[in-house]
C-alpha cells in the first residue's frame, strides 16, 4: 500500500479536484490509501459557524446556507465537462446522488447545533468541523469514480479511535491498527483527515497538521511503502520563498533533521507525524501537486540533508523578554520551573532561552494575546524588561557566510551558536 494526503489548498475548488484524478492518473493508483483535508477554507468557515452559535447569533444559520451554495457550486461545475471530457464521465458524475450526500451532511450539521446539550467548546468543536472532511471526500470519491478510478470511501471515525481528550486526541494504536487492517488491507480506497473517533463513538479530531498524521497512522497499520503529501510547492526548500531569495529544494531529508526544523518553526511536516513513519522507516514524500512527475523531497532514514546547505527558518513579531532577580541572587532551578509554569498557563511560545547566573533571557510567540498578563504575574516576583516585535532567525547547518548574511542591516539583540544551529533574535 500507499498513502496519498492531499490538502485543502489541492481541492478547493472544483479544478484542484480534477486535478487529483490527474495526479493519480499520471503516478498510479493501484493499492493506494488516499486521505483528503476539508476543501479550501471550510474549516474556518465551521469556526465562525461554531462562533455564532455559541454567541447565540442566528446568523450561524445563514453561514451554513453559504458553506452549502459553495459545496454545490462545485459540484455543478464538476457536473459540466471541461476540456474534453467525456459525456459518460459527467453522466456518471451527476448520477452519483453526490447533491443529496451533501444536503444529508449539511441537515446533519444543523442537527448536530439544534440538539447539542454539551458546554464543552472542544466536543462541539469536533462534533461540528469534521463535517468539513465528510463533505470534500464525498466529493472527491464521487468524481473519481465518475472518471473510471474505482475507489471506497471509508469513514476515518471507524477507522481510528482514540481517546476522549477532544481537538488533540491521542491514538489508540492496537484498536486503530486492528481497524485499519480489517478495512483497508488491499484495494483503493479514500478517507478523511484529522478526524477519528473515541470509545463512544463521538468524533474527535487529532490536533494540528491532523490529516498529515491521519497519513502517518494508515501507513503504520498497513505497514505502507511511502506516504505522499500532495502540495503547491515542488517539495521541502531551505528557506521560505516568500521571504527569502535562490531557495533551494532538499532532495532529501533524514527524519531527526526534519523533526528539528520543525521545532525551529520551519513550515515542515510536524514532528508527530513524523514519529509513526520513523519508528517503521516509512519514507515521506513531499510533492507538488502541480508537477506530479518531479522527484520532490523524501525525508527517510538517511545520514544527512542533501544538498548539505544551510537552512533558513525565520518566526516575525515575537517578543524578547529578560527576566532578572529582584535583589540579584542566582536564577535557579525553582526560579526557571516557576517562570515555566508561567509561560505554559499563559499559553506562550518559547523559541529561544538563554540563562546566565541573575538573568533569564527568552524569545516567545505570544499567539493567544496574552503579553499583558505574564507581563504582570512576572513582575511580582522578577524584574522584567521586554521588547516586542522581534525576529528569531535559526539556521541549521552555518557557515560564516550564512552568518553575515542574517546579521546584515540588522540590529542583534542576542546571539546564540551550537554546533549545528545558529539563532539570533534581532530588530529590523
């Protein structure tokens, strides 16, 4: 078996799903597990919904009326023939009874609000955004099968189960990995990302980058060959193109490589994706969706990047924050687990620490707005200064070069060197 993951970005509209049946049409499909991320930006379309339901704003009703017209628009234009298509492809299409899935799934969704009795924001958050991954691969397998690719659809909850802790539920894997056999052994076959099921049958979802590690978990329990994430971009480059120049594509990653990178923040596979493939040595492939034919980039267990080149990885509007004792005594154990605990309930970031005998020096991502009140909690206990709107470079494998060029025009606030990775956090 294979496992193919392809993301919101690959079939949000209805030519990203013609063009997967491309991209299988050019690679293969044969014995091939295929899991597909809600279209688009459905997702944050079923946050706002979940939003305004919980704000009792009945104006929830109308933005599900919206995400329904956008569903069956594309599937009106999947219904149409387009380059030469053949006239049977689209009959079969439009008689696949895909509308009446998709109506069935949006009367589910208002029934899922009209009945909810929970106040947990994270059951209802499952219960409500996993409609978004039944909807695009009802879709997708429609259209696939219109074109001769014959495939089944499996639903994800009955394929993974897993705990109760709703948004980041943890895999069961003896119950998933028996599951996953006894229904996707052989053949071809579709499912949803991000989404599972616990002991009760309620949906659960698996957290960030969750239709990556839906791919990793079919991939461990069927003892897959590979997995196949499916992007717009030719694979895994040394740097982000939108802020850098001459990037360069990686051929070829080891697995701790990749988990480090994206540690450091680079835009990667997440590390608990790549945990499953690693403990099996299941290559990854990253691949444009565009360029099916081009190599990409594969991280597996080899002994370094190549080509062995620095990376660039880049975390704007982060804030710089030095902590000192107040009467100049040591900053010790009990002082850095007591500002840790601080850092974690105040849901901050850390990107960057650095201590030395009175001070503590660290480089955080406040995500959730909360500078304010560490800020003030700090200050009871340490003296605090801070400077907001930083940028934490990191580069893995430096050179001097590599050096002067981060350093160049900017204003260096720390600097911190290991042998492999250089950070510096600066003003710019």
């Amino acid at each position: 078996m294979r496992i193919f993951k392809f993301g919101g970005a690959s079939v949000k509209d209805a030519s990203g799903v013609r063009n997967v049946c491309r991209v299988l049409q050019t690679v293969g499909y044969d014995d091939t597990g295929i899991v597909v991320s809600a279209m688009g930006k459905t997702t944050n379309a079923l946050e706002e919904i979940i939003k305004k339901y919980l704000a009792q704003d009945h104006r929830y009703i109308d933005l599900i009326d919206k995400l329904e017209s956008e569903h069956v628009s594309i599937i009106e234009e999947l219904e149409n023939a387009c380059d030469g298509e053949d006239v049977d492809r689209v009959a079969r299409f439009r008689e696949s009874g895909i509308k009446k899935e998709i109506s069935t799934i949006f009367k589910s969704l208002t029934e899922e609000l009209l009945r909810n009795k929970s106040k947990s924001y994270s059951f209802l958050y499952d219960q409500v955004v996993s409609h978004g991954e039944l909807m695009s691969t009802k879709i997708v397998a429609a259209y696939l099968n219109s074109c001769g690719i014959g495939l089944q659809w499996k639903d994800a909850r009955e394929l993974i189960k897993t705990d109760q802790k709703y948004r980041d539920a943890a895999v069961d894997w003896e119950k998933s990995e028996r599951l996953v056999q006894q229904h996707c052994s052989d053949g071809l076959f579709i499912t949803q990302g991000f989404i599972a099921s616990d002991v009760n049958g309620f949906t659960t979802t698996l957290g960030r980058e969750g239709s990556d590690y839906t791919a990793a978990i079919l991939a461990y329990c069927l003892k897959a060959q590979s997995v196949t994430i499916w992007k717009d971009v030719p694979g895994v480059l040394n740097a982000d193109p939108r802020v850098f120049e001459n990037t360069v594509l990686l051929n070829q990653i080891p697995y701790n490589e990749a988990i480090e990178l994206a540690f450091y923040g680079a835009s990667v596979i997440h590390p608990k994706t790549l945990q499953p493939l690693q403990g099996k040595k299941i290559p990854l492939y990253v691949k444009s969706f565009i360029s099916p034919e081009d190599p990409g980039t594969v991280i597996t267990d080899t002994a370094t990047i190549e080509p062995y080149i620095p990376c660039y990885i880049v975390r704007k509007d982060m804030v710089f924050l030095k902590i000192s004792s107040r009467d100049f005594s040591f900053i010790g154990e009990n002082n850095i687990s007591d500002i840790f605990q601080e850092l974690s309930e105040h849901k901050m970031q850390v990107g960057l620490l650095q201590n030395s005998a009175i001070s503590f020096s660290i480089c955080i991502e406040d995500k959730y707005a909360k500078l304010n009140e560490l800020l003030n909690d700090l200050k009871t206990r340490y003296q605090i200064s801070h400077v907001t709107g930083v940028s934490l470079y990191t580069v893995r494998h430096y050179d001097e070069t590599a050096l002067e060029f981060i350093e160049e025009g900017k204003e260096v606030l720390l600097k911190q060197r290991a042998q492999e990775t250089l950070q510096l956090i600066v003003m710019e």
